[in-house]
C-alpha cells in the first residue's frame, strides 16, 4: 500500500483529470465549522438540539474569528430556509446560535451584527405565528443590551416602529399577551440604550404610546368608580347637593383620585418571576422607570413627557375618574425623588393647558389642573415646593376663566367655565401647602398690578390675584411667622384702590385684606366666595344659581382640604347661611346685621385685640406695617374717599381696610402722630360730608362718606377704649341714615343687603340725601365739639401731648403725606395711560385680551381719574386757611425756589452728597406744602370741570359748569418749566433723601 500511494495515485491524480475521485483535495479532512455548525441541528424533526454543540460552535468562532462571517452567513441562509417552511424548532436553534455568539463573541460582533439584524427583521415581519414575533423581541432584547457603544444606534432606530406596533396589539390570549410582553421587554431595552449612549430616537412617541397602552390602571380606582362619582362632575354633584337640601348636608368625603397613592414598588428585570415576566403592565412599568431615567434634565424631560400629555389627550385619560394619567404621573414623581425633578412634571403638566389639544376645552382643562392638584399633593407630601413659576400660569388661566364666564352666553358654557375655576382654586390651595417662601409670590402680585387694564380685562385679573392671595395667605399663616407687608405690594394696591374701574378698587382691597390676616381670611371667607363675588357684581357679572352653589360647594371641600376641624368651621358656615337668610327680616325690625358679604369677619380678632395687651398675643399671623407705611395707607384713604364715582361697596372695602391697618397698628407702639391721624382722617371726612359748597361729590357720595366717617370714628374709639365716644356717637346717629350702607354690632360699615345699588346716586337719590344733609348739618356741627372734648380727653391719657396741642392737630385737615404724594414712589407718578382699554402688554400673566370683551361703558369711572384733581382731597374753604395762591404766584414760588438752589449749589467749599440732598429737601419742602395745599383746598368757583364731572347743587339736581378744557394729558399741569440747571440734581437729590 505504501509503493501505491506514494507511486501510483499521484501519477494518476496528473493523469485523469476528469476523475472527481482521485482530486488532491478530496484527500483533505471536511472544514471543522462546518461539520459544527451540521451537528447543531438534530438529524430528524422530531430531535433535540444539543446545548454542547452549539456551545462548541461559539468557543470555535471566539478562537476563529476570520470564520465567523461563513458562519454567520449559514445561519441566515439556514433561517430563511427554515422560515419558509414554518420549521420553529430550527429557527430557535438559529437564534440560540446568535445569542451564544453574542455572549462569547461580543469583540467580534461586526462580523455578525448585520446578520443577526436580518434574521430579526424577518422575525418581526412574519404575521403567521405570534411565537416568531416573540422570539424576534427577545432575540432584539439580547442584541441591545450587548452594544458597548453606539454602533448599531440607527439599525436598532429602525425596528422601534415594527417592535411598538407589536406592543399595541390588541387580545386577551396567553399568547398575546406574551408577545406585547416579549415588545415592551424589547422597548425597555431601547429606552436603557437611550439612557446609556444619550440617544433621543426619532420614534421616541411610539415607545411612549405603546408603553401607555399597556399602563393598566389600579383596580382599586375602577372600584371606586361609584363612589367617586360624586367628585367627576362637580356640576351634577351641585345639583346632587341641592336636591338633598343644601351643599353643606352632603359631599363629606374628598374625592378618591385626589388621595396620595401608595408608593409603587420598583421593578427590576433581573428579578422578576416567570409570571411576571409575561405580563405586559409589569414591563410597562418598568419601560416608566427606564423613561424617568432618561429625563435627567428639564430639556430631556419635557421630550419625554410632551408625547405622554398628548396620549392623555387623544384617548381622554385626564378624566380623574379612570385614574390613568394621575396613576402614571404619580409613579413618575415617586420614581425622580432621588434626583429631585418631580417638581418638573409638575410645571410641565401646567404649562400643557396651553397646548392646542387643551386650549379650548375649558371641560378638560379641569382635568388636567385636577390631575395638577393630585400630583401637588403627593409632592408637597416629601418636599416643599421651591419652583413656584407654574403659580404664574394657573394664575394666568384662571384670570381668562374668570373672563370667558363673564362673556359666556350659555349655561353649559357657563358651568364648564365655573368647574374649571374651581379647579384652579382647588390647586393653587394645594400648591400653597407646599410653598416655603411666599416673597416670589408677592413679587409677582406686583408685577401684575403694575400695569393693570379697565374694563373686564382688570376685573378678570384683579379676581385671579384675590385667588392667588388667598394661597399667599395660606402659605403664610402655614410659616407661622410674622411678617412685615411687602413695600412694593403694597404701593401698587394703593394705586390699583384708585384705579378707574370701581370694582377692580373693591378688588384691590379684598387682596389687602386677605393678605393682612392670612388666618382669619382662611378661616372665614374661603376664595371662591371672594372672586365669584368680586366678578358677579357688576352689569354683566351677575350671578346665578350654579355658581352660588358651587360655592357652597366649594366652602364644604375647603374646609376638607385645609385641615381646620370640621366640626367648629361647620357650625360657622350655617351660621353664616342663617344670617343670610334673616337678614332682612332684622332690617325690617330695625336689627343691626351681624355681618356683611362683601367683607372678612374678624369680630373674634377685634375681641381678642381688645381684651389683650398686644395684638401680638392675640393673633400671631396678622401682617404688620411700618410706621410710614401706615400713613401712606391712610393717605391713601383719604384720596379714595373723595372720589366722586364711589359706589357703596367702594366706601365699605375702605371702611374695612382702615379697620384692618387699625388692628395691625397694635403690633407696634404706635407714635402719637399716627395715633392722632388715625381720629384726624373721619374727622375730616366727616367735615367733608358736611360741606354744603362741595360741588365735586354728589349729595349721595357725601351721604356715604358721612357713614364712613361714623364708622371709621366708631371703631377707632374701641380700639384705643374711649366707649363714651361709640355711646354718643349711637345716640347722635340714626342707623338708617343712609339707605345703602349700615353699621353693624361689630362697628364695620357694610352695605346692605336689600338695597337696590342700582338706584345709588340717581336724581331722586341725590335729592333724599341732600334733604337728609340738610337736616344733619345743624346737627353735626353742634356735637363736633362733644365729640373733640371726648376725644382730647381720652386721648391725652394714651399720648404723650398737651390738650391744647392735641386739639389743634384733631381740628387740622388730613392732608397725604409728602413722601406718599412726591415720594419716589409717588402716586402722581400712576401712568394712567397704563389703562387703557386696548393694551395688549398690560399683564404678567399674559396680554391677550380679546378685543370684543374690552369694550365697556366704563366712561364714568374713566372720569373718575382724569385729571389730577381725583386724586387730591377737595375740602370746603375755610376762613381760617390762608387765602389760596394763584397759578402766577406758584410759579414764581417755583422760580424763587429754583433761584435758591441754584445759589446755593455754588459754593466755594465741597459738601457731601448727603448735605446738599438735605438742604436740597429743605428749600423744596415749603413749595411742595404749598402745591398740596393749593390743590386740596383750590376754591370751588375758580375749579376747572370737565363736562364728564357733573356738579351737584345743594338740592341735588345736576348743574353743568362751563370752563376751559383741561389739557389731554392731566400731569402736564404738574410740570414747572426749568428753571436752572440743578433742576435735575434736585430731583434726585429729592428721591435719595426720601
């Protein structure tokens, strides 16, 4: 055998060579991979595959991976063979094969990457057998987790679709159900890859969307569908609470999607059981936790949520009832408390109302804002708010609620506008719990004050900021710390208490109040009162019976809401009711009506303030003033009182906030100059109800200003413990002297409940008053000095100064003090052109007002402001005041003035900016005290009227003056001409030395 093999087959392999047989390379031993990749498949159908093998294959690739691409190649070759013949069992073995390879192999995973991604493409596209699909998905799961860069980003971006689509298909069968698993494994997978390598993929919506279909909701919500059903729809519960008798007697328990979830337990793929691992709502969540993984930042986390706010609107999940989009974002916030970023979803959710899905639907605007109050009750929960920018935009829609109620035509429209406002108030509420540091939100009231609208627009915002201070008052009264009252909060109330509208003025003191006394505004008047009050007054702002149940309604959840004991607030709230209801049975008996609808009760705070030494004890939450802010405040009193155009609910919100500066007055010791001003502002309102010549204010506005007075003198009196003055003041005064405003048991002016405001200053109004004027005169001028003497007497006891000195202050005329009125801050400085009708950039919430809601016959109340004289005091002349300096004679007190500065700026020796500010102050005081003067007490007959400021005479009747027409622009009249040029230094030195 040796001589024929190493002879003979050689020759004949040269010699024949058509013989396949006797060819070289048949001689050579069959290729290992391939005998390998043979044996991995069993000999029959019916035969199992061999584990070793194929891990013999792998461990050859792993040492031989220049072969890896042939056996990659036979393997998609042998895939597609078997696909065709729906052979599952080799198909599996292939699959097997590629993970095998992907654990051993991953160094050389291009060298079958490609081919791996083919296989489960045709897996994913095989519509004939769920199980090739669900292999696919796993086979794709496996892939993913094996990248070690961002290689295959693209290849693995092209199956999102095909995977998502399987993720969303529909049925109940085991197999079904493990496919949708099998994807949303697969989409957990992508979602870790995006994380991983800070990849968005284009068709990141499609992951959110199949995720969601998947997020069943708890069982225990749909559970509790019945008895949640009375909080879904507060409209029908309204009407629900009125058929058993009344809003209080129902609806005691807070609705079951606004109850803080239990905390989800976070899932981990690697430990989940054989059950869990084929159930879809178990990946779905675990596809949530890997999407708050990915949101690391506030641009990632708006790409994430925008497409989960989107689902919710399609497939109408806000509904509360269902429970889908509180249950999901509530399991986001649980899950970003370790990054701190729940507050973003949060924010995010808010600033969603002004997406074009929920813009124009004030129904599921709700909604969403009801979805806002649950999730800020979860978060206020674990941590205090911080980021309070949403407020701005709740604030912003619950202004254009408050509007688009006022011009609402329809009921259904009208209810839809009202369960939206309410649930804005019931998440600024919750929101307010939660807030540490409220100096943000008094900022932003300023903002928004600053440039204020007329008409509906002002009206509609100034009802949104008496919501948003409401939720300041609560955040305050939560801190239990005493604070001082913002300065610049403060001064741009006092100019909105003389804006043009009368009732954003009513509204400008209703936010004064519940800012001053957080907690007995949270314990008495709850917002929704407030607001819907405020904005139902006037002509097309009435109110109906929905509203004022949902009202009631909402005094009942408040209470829920607020934590108070129910029990006690409960008892308050009827008693109000009843008082409602007897009201005028008092009036027709000649009872004095307890309280007043438009005003805080705080008859608890006056008794506790009188019977204690300070008010501090008494009350710890009342906001206190600085002494300078108390005087612009009764400054600013002085001013609203005189204007012509008040109505009476004008006259008793001012009568109420002097009451309140009154009480916050005894937080401090008070200087006795502010405690004589405090008795010399009624008395000289009480001087200007009585002047016959004052051809400005009606005989009605002096009527109501005579009350006022009354009332301001009354309470003061108890204030400071002088009974004598109340008892003779009662004696002296008839209760109905004025048939539109009363005084009540706890000395506040309020308006009455039966009278027809309408009726207010009309013709045969104007006559009853000045007849009743008449007959008072006499009256009052013989008991002014009764009232002095009682006065100078108690007072001298409390202040330290001499009778004859205290008497001479009491018998001055109030006049504003200089900083209120030329300070830098002054409110000559109110740019009235800030109001008009049409500005569209007058508001910090936004400025789109719609034209047609803007246009308002509001030409009386315009008037009220339109020169600088409304704003100044007009008192009768008196024949002890000097005699009045004409225009000429100011202007060369201006010019002498001028001349001195000038002089005295020019001196040989340096001064300090601070000296030459106060001698600079010096010189401008006496003009200035001249100018206020001149135009408080600028004589009737020589007054310049325009023909919207009709003058009234004695017995009532209209009488129109003929005069020059004031410039267009008022505060030209205020403007000297220039005189040196220190004219400039001056003015500032004026603003630094104020």
């Amino acid at each position: 055998m040796g001589v024929i093999s190493r002879k003979i087959f050689p020759v004949c392999g040269s010699m024949c060579v058509c013989c396949p047989a006797l060819r070289s390379s048949s001689r050579q031993p069959v290729k290992r991979y391939k005998k390998l990749l043979a044996d991995i498949f069993p000999k029959s159908p019916d035969g199992h595959p061999s584990e070793r093998k194929i891990a013999k294959l792998c461990e050859y690739a792993a040492k031989n991976p220049f072969r890896i691409p042939k056996i990659a190649k036979y393997l998609e070759d042998r895939f597609y063979k078997e696909l065709k013949y729906e052979h599952i069992k080799f198909i599996n073995i292939v699959v097997e094969t590629y993970n095998k390879l992907l654990g051993i192999c991953k160094e050389q995973m291009a060298c079958f990457a490609v081919s791996l991604l083919n296989v489960v493409t045709g897996l994913l596209d095989n519509s004939k057998q769920d199980a090739m699909k669900i292999i696919g998905c796993q086979t794709l799961t496996m892939f993913i987790y094996s990248q070690a860069d961002g290689t295959y980003t693209h290849n693995i971006e092209n199956l999102v679709g095909k995977v998502c689509a399987l993720a969303r298909e529909k049925g109940d069968e085991h197999q079904r159900l493990c496919l949708r698993a099998s994807s949303l494994q697969c989409l957990s997978a992508m979602l870790w890859f995006m994380a991983q390598f800070s990849h968005m993929f284009v068709d990141f919506d499609e992951i959110v969307y199949g995720t969601l279909d998947n997020y069943e909701p708890d069982t225990h919500t749909e559970g509790d569908v019945g008895r949640g059903e009375a909080h879904h729809n507060w409209v029908d519960e309204v009407i629900r609470c009125e058929g058993r008798g009344g809003a209080g007697a129902s609806c005691d328990t807070s609705p079951s999607w606004l109850t803080v979830r239990p905390r989800p337990e976070k899932k981990d793929p690697s430990l989940l059981t054989r059950e869990e691992i084929e159930t879809p709502k178990v990946w779905a969540q675990i596809c949530i936790q890997r999407m708050v993984e990915l949101a690391k930042e506030s641009t990632t986390m708006r790409r994430v949520l925008d497409p989960i706010f989107i689902y919710f609107d399609s497939g109408q999940h806000w509904v509360p009832r269902q429970g889908l989009a509180v249950m999901v974002l509530s399991d986001m916030a649980y899950f970003m408390e370790s990054s701190g970023n729940q507050q973003l979803i949060l924010a995010s959710l808010i600033r969603h109302l002004d997406h074009k899905n929920v813009a124009h639907d004030p129904q599921l605007k709700s909604y969403v804002i009801q979805v806002a109050t649950a999730l800020a009750r979860q978060i206020r929960s674990g941590t205090s708010l911080a980021e309070i920018g949403f407020v701005c935009d709740l604030c912003r829609h619950s202004r254009k609620s408050l509007q688009a109620t006022a011009e609402s035509v329809g009921e259904q429209e009208s209810n839809k506008n009202i369960l939206l406002q309410n649930s804005i108030e019931d998440c600024l509420l919750e929101i307010a719990k939660g807030i540490g540091d409220a100096r943000p939100l008094f900022d932003l009231m300023a903002i928004t004050l600053e440039k204020l609208p007329s008409g509906v627009g002002s009206r509609a915002t100034i009802g949104s900021l008496m919501i948003l201070a409401h939720v300041i008052s609560v955040a305050s009264a939560s801190s239990r710390s005493q604070q001082v009252f913002p300065e610049g909060l403060l001064v741009q109330l006092l100019k909105v208490m003389l804006h043009p509208d009368t009732e954003a003025r009513v509204g400008a003191h209703q936010i004064f109040s519940a800012l001053l006394i957080p907690i007995s505004n949270h314990q008495q008047h709850e917002v929704a009162s407030l607001a819907s009050g405020f904005l139902h007054q006037p002509r097309r702002w009435h109110s109906n019976p929905a509203s004022a149940s949902i009202k009631a309604l909402l005094e009942k959840l408040r209470r829920e809401k607020d934590g108070i004991k129910v029990e006690k607030i409960g008892s308050d709230f009827h008693d109000d009711l009843k008082e409602r209801d007897i009201v005028e049975d008092d009036w027709k008996q000649g009872r004095v009506r307890k309280n007043s609808p438009n005003v805080y009760k705080i008859s608890c705070i006056i008794d506790r303030t009188v019977g204690s030494t300070t008010l501090l004890d008494a009350e710890p939450h009342i906001m206190k003033f600085s002494e300078e802010q108390i005087g612009q405040l009764l400054s600013a009193f002085w001013m609203q009182a005189s204007l012509p155009d008040n109505l009476p609910s004008n006259i008793e919100a001012i009568a109420h906030s002097f009451v309140l500066t009154l009480i916050s007055s005894g937080l401090k010791n008070s200087n006795d100059n502010l405690v004589v001003r405090f008795f010399q502002l009624p008395l000289s309102l009480r001087n200007t109800s009585m002047d016959p010549n004052n051809g400005m204010l009606s005989p009605a506005c002096q009527r109501s200003i005579f009350v006022l007075s009354t009332g301001m003198l009354m309470f003061a009196a108890k204030i400071y413990h002088i009974p004598d003055l109340n008892d003779f003041l009662k004696s002296s005064v008839p209760y109905d002297v004025d048939p539109y405003l009363g005084i009540n048991d706890d000395l506040q002016v309020y308006v009455k409940p039966q009278a027809d405001i309408r009726e207010y200053g009309s013709v045969a109004d104007n006559q009853l008053a000045a007849s009743l004027l008449s007959e008072l005169r006499s009256k009052v001028y013989k008991s002014d000095n009764v009232i002095m003497d009682i006065l100078v007497q108690s007072l001298s006891s409390i202040i330290e100064l001499e009778a004859d000195a205290l008497t001479e202050q009491l018998s001055e005329l109030f006049t504003p003090d200089d900083a209120f009125m030329f300070g830098p801050q002054s409110i000559l400085e109110f740019d009235h052109n800030q109001m008009v009708p049409h500005s569209k950039k007058s508001l910090s919430f936004d400025g789109d007002f719609p034209m047609n809601s803007l246009v308002e016959d509001d030409a009386r109340s315009e008037a009220s402001v339109a020169d600088l004289s409304r704003f100044i005091p007009k008192m009768p002349s008196s024949p002890s005041m000097p005699h009045v300096i004409s225009i000429g004679q100011l202007l060369e007190s201006a010019l002498e003035v001028a001349g001195q500065v000038a002089g005295t700026s020019v001196t040989t020796s340096p001064l300090s900016y601070n000296t030459m500010a106060s001698q600079c102050e010096a010189l401008g005081t006496g003009t200035r005290k001249k100018l206020s003067n001149w135009l408080a007490h600028e004589n009737h007959q020589s007054r310049v009227v325009d023909k919207s400021f009709p003058a009234f005479l004695a017995d009532g009747h209209l009488a129109l003056k003929k005069g020059n027409v004031l410039p267009q622009d008022p505060w030209l009249a205020m403007r000297l001409p220039p005189a040196s040029p220190f004219d400039n230094f001056l003015k500032a030195a004026g603003s630094a030395g104020c």
